[in-house]
C-alpha cells in the first residue's frame, strides 16, 4: 500500500462509505501538483466534515495563497465521517489528503483551523488518524511541523501541548512569510526551525513559555522563557486588504455543502463594540475593500466557479462605505446570469427594504435580524445599539417588499439577565407578528425566535465573567419556552451542554491540556453535531484531571487576575475592556467608533502610515 | 434553442448523485457563458433535465440531458462547455430539438447495462433459469412500506457477451423498470459488481431507438428505419 495510497483508497474505502463525494478531492479548480517539483508542501486541515470546512472562508484564502506560488503545495483535509473513520481505523489506512492522497504524516507543515472550541477535540483524533505524534514534544525530525491559526488561536493555551506554533491574527503577510522561512531551512533541526519562526510578527511558540502557578496551584502568568522573546505576542494584521490576494477560483464541491456560494469578504473588522462579540475586537480596525476591486473580483469568481449565488460576507455588511452602490451595481450585473445576492449579515439599523429587494432579485431567501436580547436595558448591557423601533422598521419594511418570514436571534443567559429581559423577546416576537398583520395581512407570517446561550470568550469586555449554572440554563429556557407559545412564532434552541463545554475551552488555560488528550482518547470528536456529543465522557475527562466541567464554565476572574491570554497582544488593551465592562455593568452604551476614537489601544499596534478607521485617531 | 446531449460519466465522477450533477451542469452551462432559459413562476429554476437517474457507484458512456439554452448553440459552444467539465464527463454528441418536443425523461424506455464478471460459466445455469421464469418477484421499499413486483416483464435481454461479460436490455421510465442491482441479485452476483450503462434508448411505439437516432418533426417522435433500433414484442 505504501506507494499506491490513493488506488487502495479509491478500491477498497471509497465505494463503501455514505456521502463519498466528500473524498473526491478532484472537484472543480482543486489543485493538484507533484509532489516531487516542490520545495515545500502543507496540509490544510479543518477539524470537522467536509461540508462543514469547505464552508469556511479562511480555508480558501490560505489554500490560495500557497498554490499560487509554484515552489509550494497545499492540499485539503477534513475530519472523515464516523463510517469512514471506523473503516480507515479498521484498515489501518492513515488519514490522506484530498488531492493527491498522501498521508498527513508526509508533508511538512500540517496547519489547523481553530474556528470554534467545540473542534478541539476532533484535531486530536485527526492527528491520531494521521499518525503523527499527539504533542509536539514527542514529534521527531521526520514529522510534520503542526500551527494552528484562526479566532481560537488567540486563547490557544488548552491545545498549547499539541502544537509546534501558532499564527496569532491575519494569515496573507504572516504565511508566507513563515513558508518561506521554512523553505530556506528545509534542513534545519525542528527547534531551529521554531526558533526562527518566533521572530515573525504574529507566531506564537508555545513551547518557549512558561506557564507560572504558586505554590497552592494558582495561575500567576505565563512568561517567555528566553530573554530573546517577546512578552507579548503581538497579532499579526494585515493593513491594506484591498490589496491582499483574495480567492476568485474557490472550488467548486460536487455535493451540497453547508454555505453552498460564493463569499465576497467586502472588509475586516467592526466598529460595533457588542460587549460579547470577540470577532469585534481580534479583528480591528475596520479595513475595506474599494467597490471596484470587489466588483472585479465578484466577476472573475463567477466565471471560475459558475455558482449561482453570492454571499456578500463582513461582520456587518450594512456598514461598509459603499454599500449601496456595491450592491445596486453588482446586483444588477450578477442577475443578468442568474446569480443571486445575498446579506447575510445585515444590522437591524441598516436594513431597507430597498437593500433587501436589491440584493434578492434572483431568489428571496430568509431574512435575519440579531437583537440579541429582549429589552432596551439589556441591549444597552451588550452595547447592541438597536432599538425596539428599528426592528419594528426593518420587519414592516421587509413585509412590505413581500417577506413572510423572519429568524430573529437572541442569546440567554448575558451577564446581568433577568426574567423580565427573557419575556422581553416574547414581547417582541409578538410585535413582529402584529407588524405582518398591519403592513400586508397576506396569509401567516412565519417568525423563527432562535435562541443560544451566551459564552464568554478572550479579549472581549466580558471575559471575565462566568457563564450561569446548568439548572439555571434549563429553567430559563423552559421559561422562554413557555413565554413563545404564540401563533405564528416557532422557538429554536440548543441543548445547553455544548454551550458549557465551549464556556469551559473558550477561557482556561494549559491545565486543559490533559483533558483535552483525555477526551479524545475516550472518543470525543465532532462535538458540534448534536449526535456526535457526548457530555458525559467530557465531565468524565475533566474529573479525571482534577477540574469539574461546569464550575470552570462558570469560572469569574477578578479585574486583577491574570489571564491566560494576557501574553496576546491583540492591539486593544485590558484597561479599554475592563472600561467597556464597568459600562455594561452601569447600562452604559458606548459609541461607534467610527464617530470618534475610544482609545482601544489599536491606533498604537498599527504603523505610523496606515490605521484604517483608526488613520483618525486620536492619540493620546 | 434546445438541444439534447449525449455524454459520458467516468471515473472519477460515478459517485455523484443525481442532484449533484445537475448542479454540475448548471455551474458548468454558467462558467462557459451559455445562458440557459429559466421557468415562469415565483422560483423559477433553470430548464435543464435527463432522460433517467443513474445508480450512484455506476458509470456510463450513453447519459443524455435535455437543455433549453437562451441563445443559439453550434459546435463552438459545445466545445466551450466541453472545455469547463470536470475530468470524467464527456460530450458524446448533440442534436438540436424542436421546442414541443417530449421530455426524454417521459420518452425514455431502456437501459443497455454490461456487467463485468468473473466467469460466464458460472453464470449460464441461473441466467437462463431468470430468463424461463414466468415471475420473478422482487420487493421494492416505496413509502408506504415494502412492495413486491414481477421484474420479469422489465427484462427484456440477457445475455453473456464475452468470458467476462454480461449485457441486459432492461425497461427503464415511468412504465415501470428494472434496476441493474435488482437482476444481479436474482443473478446471484455482488451488487457491486462492474457495472456500466452502455445505451439509453426512447420507446416509441413498440420500438427502442437512441435519442440522437430518433427522427423528430415537431411534436411528432417517430424511429428512424435507416439506424439502429429495437423492436419489442
């Protein structure tokens, strides 16, 4: 088998597996080098299934990047579907790669996406599959380097065993330059190699920090353990997006994946302040893409792919400069090939119905507004900014231009929630439904209220406060339960467990490395599938290493105690977070700051030249 | 300007479904710039058909779609479709179609399978018994739960047509068939045996005959004398 892995797979795995498009690996613009002709080659892996990973954007501009270059190689892998996976394990055929088939232990670089907390345990079973060592230190000359990038990199503590490095931030400027890097050391000893990579802005080496507890076990901080080092990693950003490459030839997968379009990054970062949003902070200062070289790009990944619909994709759409003119101009020329429009992410203050018939010429797909939560007093905890009014605007303007139905999202369980906050989305609910029958009367309006439980992550304001008890999850959402029996409104929600285990993941630290090693060895994986979660095997893993899942879910830091992602310098400083937590907890709302700097702290990462929104700040 | 296509689906493509091919084709008909005509209606979807659903696992050298395209077609645009298709699918031949035409889907009424074997020895007894047999009961899960239907009248030729090969003439369409892994069990072979779809061929009046042979005037399908054609009895 050793020579022939893609003939074996093909033969003996492929005709026996459920959904085996998910393994082709030969779909449209995939690309498909030798081996042999290049000087470096890196697996591109996605800790969950195929339709899941193929979904995800960043995946596509890291895949782009490298294959642009002729002198590298990337090719894709997914975590395998528990049928294949029972039958690789069985067959002992180690997990390969989507293009050419060659096994993950082959290549030299072999990154990891951290896109969410719940897929921890899935890269440890890949890596198992794959035959490379479980933690960095046992990994020898022949293995693989393992990096993992993305928003959960910037807490990375838990996995800090299983990883050579990390990329912390914006990957366009950072990845070649660590690919090159490599490429000029191919020869060099691992920790030579790790040592040079450290002086790339934005890599973290984990193994070069040390983690300081007292005596009775207490976190005190972790510190570089050589004086070369920074303290502070500092996040890598890049400045002018219009400029960075971005993907037109995204491939095209022949079943159906979970965001089966094309997606047109239109900027970075948000100028909001939602108080739980982490994306709003890693991702500052807002960064745009100029209407023509979206408009150019827009083209050009129509005619690579032939999709037939197009997500417009930022934090908040409705904020970028050029809105209107993007999309009645991109809009007009896509519907001409029967390529449809679509705003995923639309603020309620931003909504029109002008925009919502712009954008759905060619197909209405379903609306969604996020109010987050019930009352005014609670927006203005989160620091949302929306009024009553503004989503009573938008759903009368979207039932006017034909809707019928809306998905309005909330979270349960923010920090200072009551039951009158919870009610206070029945009431809306209710209004929404009232506002159909008043603006057209036309059958029944359909409102979807979805609501998930609140998880604090890093470097947001809300960092440092813990997430409620279980029974108190439960009680509330048999209480919203109850409250959203209406006509005509249907209430969604989630089991509240993954909710904990990623409260749990999202802020500790390397005392989570023994639990993470121990869930997968009890076989944890795909823990976002509700049928692949098992809730018991990680309260299991947990207790075995001395910590109880739930009470480090609920776990509230102190304003003074230190974090575990303290030494990740994200350009927005503690003191600007603890300010905005001081303010939630007053009720304060906070400013876009678009209309004036905040002093975040940003302005200061940035160089001179070049701040984005941040080119206004004021720096004092 | 509609067209009917005969093409080919190869390895590496005989895992798609259904579904994912024709969304094959309309990324594809997209990335070659050749508009297609769309339906009337609130959700209106791109005029593009088949004659018949192949078995996922199964490839085949005679599939057939049927494409109402927004402008004129030639040789040149085919060759431009040709050009964007993924390795695996090739254009076997085309032909232009009046617009009052049948759907091949509705026309359509067998299926040329052949099937790789390992010894036609060992088939030869159990073949001619399924071919003396008056009925051959098989049990479909439709659902409102397990059905049983005589495939017998569904089979119209069996034969071994080398040392290592079968060919079956099997009823395909709306009036009734019989599926290649359904013959194969009575045959006593794995259902994964080789199998691969030869031709597809339209019913017109007791006759079976290619799309691309058939004669089309108008509305009127008529069999084309002066090529090859079944004739059922």
């Amino acid at each position: 088998m050793k020579n022939n892995y893609r003939q074996y797979f093909w033969q003996h795995i492929l005709p026996h597996v459920e959904k085996p498009t998910r393994y082709l690996g030969n779909e449209v613009n995939a690309v498909v080098k030798d081996h042999q002709e290049v000087a470096l080659r890196v697996a591109l892996a996605f800790p969950d299934l195929y339709e899941i990973g193929m979904s995800h954007l960043g995946l596509k501009i890291l895949y782009h990047i490298i294959n642009q270059e002729e002198k590298w190689l990337a090719e894709r892998v997914f975590m395998p579907a528990p049928d294949a996976e029972r039958m690789m394990r069985e067959l002992s055929f180690p997990l390969c790669s989507l293009e050419t088939v060659t096994p993950l232990a082959a290549f030299d670089l072999v990154g990891f996406t951290l896109q969410y907390e719940l897929s921890y345990a899935t890269i440890l079973q890949m890596l198992t599959l794959a035959n490379i060592p479980l933690t960095a230190a046992d990994r020898g000359e022949d293995d693989p380097l393992v990096v993992g990038g993305g928003p959960a990199a910037f807490n990375p503590e838990p996995l800090a065993a299983f990883f050579d490095f990390f990329v912390i931030g914006d990957a366009e400027e950072a990845l070649p330059q660590i690919l090159e890097l490599l490429t000029e050391n191919k020869t060099a000893a691992r920790g030579e190699k790790l040592r040079l990579l450290a002086e790339i802005a934005g890599v973290y080496v984990p193994s070069f920090y040390r983690e300081q507890r007292s005596k009775s076990g207490e976190y005190l901080g972790t510190v570089a353990a050589a004086a070369d080092l920074p303290a502070k990693v500092k996040r890598a950003v890049v400045t002018d997006l219009d400029q960075a490459p971005y993907p037109t030839d995204f491939i095209v997968p022949y079943g159906e994946i979970v965001h089966d379009r094309l997606v047109l990054e239109l900027f970075r970062g948000c100028t909001r302040g939602c108080r739980f949003c982490q994306a709003g902070i890693i991702y500052r200062p807002v960064r745009e893409r100029q209407v023509d070289t979206l408009k150019k790009l827009a083209r050009q990944m129509v005619r690579s792919t032939g999709y037939e619909e197009m997500a417009l994709s930022s934090l908040s759409s409705g904020d970028y400069s050029g809105i209107e003119q993007l999309v009645c101009e991109l809009g007009a020329e896509l519907a001409q090939e029967g390529v449809s429009l679509s705003l995923p992410s639309l603020r309620l203050d931003s909504f029109s119905g002008d925009l919502a018939e712009q954008v759905q010429r060619v197909r209405k797909s379903g609306l969604t507004f996020a109010p987050e939560a019930g009352t005014q007093r609670l927006r203005d905890v989160i620091n949302k900014n929306i009024t009553e009014e503004d989503l009573l605007q938008a759903v009368r303007e979207a039932f006017a231009a034909g809707w019928n139905s809306v998905k309005l999202y909330f979270m349960l369980g923010l920090p200072t929630e009551t039951d009158e906050d919870l009610l206070g989305i029945a009431d809306l609910a209710r209004k929404v439904v009232k506002a159909y029958q008043q603006s057209s009367g036309r059958g029944k309006a359909r409102v979807t209220v979805s609501v998930s439980v609140f998880v604090p992550k890093a470097h947001t304001p809300f960092q440092w406060v813990g997430q409620i008890s279980q029974a108190e999850m439960l009680r509330r959402q048999a209480l919203l339960k109850q409250a959203l029996r209406l006509p005509g409104v249907q209430f969604q929600y989630h089991g509240v467990q993954t909710s904990m285990l990623e409260a749990a993941l999202a802020r500790g630290g390397r005392e989570l490395v023994p639990v993470l090693a121990r869930a997968a060895a009890l076989g944890c994986k795909l823990d976002g599938w509700d049928e692949h979660f098992a809730y018991e095997l990680w309260e299991q893993a947990f207790k075995e290493n001395g910590l109880d899942l739930e009470s480090c879910a609920q776990r509230a830091y102190a304003a003074e105690d230190p974090l575990p992602w303290d030494h990740f310098d994200t350009g927005v400083s503690k003191g600007y977070l603890l300010r905005e937590y001081q303010r939630a907890l007053a009720g304060q709302v906070t400013k876009d700051c678009r209309e004036g700097c905040l002093g975040c702290g940003m302005a200061v990462l940035l160089d001179e030249e070049d701040k984005g929104v941040c080119a206004s700040a004021d720096m004092d | 300007m509609r067209i009917w296509i005969k093409f080919a689906k190869d390895q590496p493509l005989q895992f798609l479904s259904h579904l994912d091919l024709l969304r094959l084709w309309q990324r594809a008909l997209r990335r070659a710039c050749l508009p297609v005509q769309y339906s009337q209606g609130f959700n209106p979807h791109p005029k593009i058909s088949f004659a018949a659903a192949l078995p996922v696992g199964v490839t085949s050298e005679a599939e057939y779609t049927d494409i109402h395209f927004a402008q004129k077609i030639t040789d040149v645009e085919i060759d431009k479709l040709q050009s964007v298709l993924p390795q695996g699918l090739q254009i076997k031949g085309w032909r232009p179609v009046p617009a009052a035409a049948k759907t091949l889907m509705a026309m359509v009424g067998a299926q040329r399978w052949q099937v790789t074997i390992e010894s036609a020895a060992a088939v030869q007894t159990s073949l001619e018994q399924l071919l003396q047999a008056a009925e051959l009961p098989v049990q479909r899960q439709r659902k409102k739960g397990v059905k049983t239907i005589n495939l017998r009248p569904y089979i119209y030729r069996l034969e071994i047509a080398a040392a290592d090969s079968l060919e079956m003439l099997l009823a395909a369409g709306n009036a009734g068939s019989a599926k290649p892994r359904e013959v194969l069990e009575l045959l006593g072979l794995q259902a994964h045996s080789n199998v691969r779809c030869i031709e597809t061929l339209l019913q017109i009046n007791g006759f079976l005959q290619s799309p691309l042979a058939v004669l089309l005037n108008e509305k009127e399908v008529s069999v084309n004398a002066e090529k090859d054609y079944y004739q059922l009895r």
